[in-house]
C-alpha cells in the first residue's frame, strides 16, 4: 500500500470509523433503556432525513450554517487558537448582512446586492474575531475567556439594538431585505420544496476549497500550521507569531460572520434575534469531529444536522433530547478513541527491513 495512503488511513479514516462505531453501539444502549428497537429508531432517523426530499433539504441547510462554524474553528484551531465565539461572530455577520440588504435601494441587482451583503457579513465578523485577535497578540491574554465574554457582549448589543430600534412591530426581527436574497434550491429543482435549503451550500463548500487551499497550498497557511504545531520554533525559524495571530483570527471571524447569510438571505430574508443560538457552539464539534480539516468538516457538518434534523424525526420512538445525547456521544468518542487508535495502528506498521 503507498505510504501516503496508508498514513491518511492511520490518521483519519479509520480512528474516525472506529469512533463513529462507539458512539452507534451507545446509541443502540440508549434506544434499548427506552423499551424501543434501534433499528427501527434508525431507520426511522434516515427516513425522516435522507429518505424524503423535505428532510433532506433541512439536512442541508443545516449543515450549510455548520460548515461555516466548523471551518470558523477549525482554522483556529489548527494555529493553536480556541475560537468560541463563532456564535457571536455567526449573528453579527446576519446582522451585517440585513442592515446592509436594507440600505441598498430595491433597484439594486441582486448579482451586486449579494456580494454586498456577504461582505458585509465577513467584515462584521472578522471585526469581532480581531478583537480577542489583537489582545492575544498584543497583551497575551488568553482567547477562551476572551472569546466567551464577547458572546454575552455582542448578543447582548445585538438584542438591544433590534427591540429598541430595527425591530417589526410585534416581533423580534427587522423589515425583510429589499435586495439581496439567495435563491432556494427549489429554484432549480422542485425537489426541495418546503424545506430551507438554498444556495448558499455552494458559497459554503466554495468556502471549505479556500481553506483548504490556504492551508495546505500557500506560505501563510503553513506558518499558520507551523504556529499551531510549535510557536517557539516558528518564530525562532522567522514567523511573525503576532501577526498570525491576529489574521488567523480575522479569517476565523470571517467565515463565521459569512455563515449568517444562510439564514438571512437564504432562509427568511431578514434578521431575527436568536437564529444563531446554538450553531456557533455547535460549530466546534464539527471541528473537533472533522479533526479541523475542510473536507471532513463538511461530513462532520452534514452528521451532525442529520441527527438534528433526525431528532424531529424520531421523537415519535424515543425523546429527542436522546438525539443530543448521541451528539455528545460522537463527540466523546472521537476525542477519547481516535488517539487510541491511532497508536495501535502504528504500532502495527510492519518494520522496514533493513
């Protein structure tokens, strides 16, 4: 077997495999302490995803917003930073967006209006991303407490500022955009009809091919990767550690900020408080399970909305509370099993002769 295969083998896909197996195998316990049959919980989960075009299309556009998050962190993460404020970054980006699709004059084309708005979104939250951004650089102060208290800061502002001043009588959401709505992707094809999916899947993929290219094909992506992996030797080998910092933190932003176009111009076409609650912090265990790279982000994306969309699904069978509880299980089994893994399949390599 070539070498290079066999090591993305060792490294990702089957310690991967062998987690997601765990966490299928608590899943069956879970399902059987409520007096159900897993297969018939699990058949009923694909049916209520996979297996019709509605649950399909939710599947998507749940995955579209994670995708954003998961990429938002991961690209933190494999710098050596800890980014938990995707979910700030994620509805200031919507907010961006709907002001911005507001002031625009209803004559404006939608080919203008739309890059408008998704940049306004990823200024909104490269904005916020630099802030913790230029205090770890600059004062060292440490990111996590940084990030979590700028959760609480910016969704605190963005809440005053829709009930006191943007808001549509009666509700919690602003006028709808004039200009600057993403199609459905019912808008092609029927075949989605009813659920939320849009097109921004293809800006969000788009946008997993652009990490993934800055990553692994460019000089900044590998003294971002360098910086992750050994600071000291990094800068000791000629990287500027602060300014990878800071820019490492403004892309992380950006993607997330990016990420509320979904909603706003995809989904509903105005900002609404609270859409994003939950998808930033959601964001890092796509991360965590993709193992912080682009393609297996986008799997781990389309997992994890699949058993969110499952849980509707299955909540007939058993509480859907039992779906959260098998994400948490993923998510332990990944961190816990994968290294283990990993160590016995190197310790299986056969020994070059000599």
């Amino acid at each position: 077997m070539n070498s290079k295969v066999r090591d993305t083998l060792v490294e990702g896909v089957v310690p991967s495999v062998v987690a997601l197996m765990i966490a299928l195998v608590v899943g069956d316990i879970l399902i059987l302490v409520f007096g159900e049959s897993p297969l018939a919980v699990y058949r009923l989960l694909l049916e209520g995803t996979w297996g019709n075009a509605y649950g399909l299309g939710q599947v998507l556009y749940k995955a579209t917003t994670l995708i954003f998050t998961g990429l938002a962190v991961a690209i933190g993460v494999r710098a050596g930073l800890f980014n938990i404020a995707a979910e700030s970054q994620l509805a200031a980006g919507g907010f961006a967006a709907a002001m911005t699709g507001l002031l625009l004059p209803a004559t404006v084309p939608a080919v203008v209006a739309i890059p408008l708005c998704m940049l306004a979104a990823m200024a909104a939250g490269g904005l916020l991303g630099g802030v913790p951004g230029v205090l770890k650089a600059r004062f060292g102060a440490h990111e996590v407490i940084v990030t979590i208290m700028l959760n609480f800061i910016v969704l605190a502002l963005l809440s005053y500022l829709i009930s006191a001043h943007f808001h549509v009588p009666e509700s919690l959401h602003t006028e709808e955009i004039r200009t600057g709505s993403i199609p459905r992707l019912t808008a092609a094809s029927s075949y989605f009809a009813g659920s939320a999916a849009n097109f921004t899947i293809i800006v969000a993929l788009i946008a997993a091919a652009a990490v993934w290219v800055l990553l692994f094909r460019t000089r900044a992506g590998y003294e971002l990767r360098a910086v992750g992996l050994q600071p000291e030797a990094a800068e000791y080998g000629g990287v500027k550690v602060p300014s990878v910092v800071i820019r490492t933190f403004l892309i992380s932003g950006a993607l997330a900020g990016l990420g509320g176009i979904n909603y706003v111009l995809g989904y509903k076409h105005y900002y609404e408080e609270g859409f994003a609650s939950g998808a930033g912090f959601l964001g890092i265990a796509v991360a965590l399970v993709g193992r912080s790279h682009p393609l297996g982000i986008v799997l781990s994306a389309l997992l994890f909305a699949t058993l969110s969309q499952g849980g509707l699904a299955v909540n007939a069978l058993v509480p859907k509370q039992m779906v959260e509880v098998l994400q948490a299980v993923v998510i332990i089994a990944v961190m816990t099993s994968i290294p283990e893994v990993r160590r016995a399949l190197r310790g299986a390599r056969p020994v070059p002769a000599t």
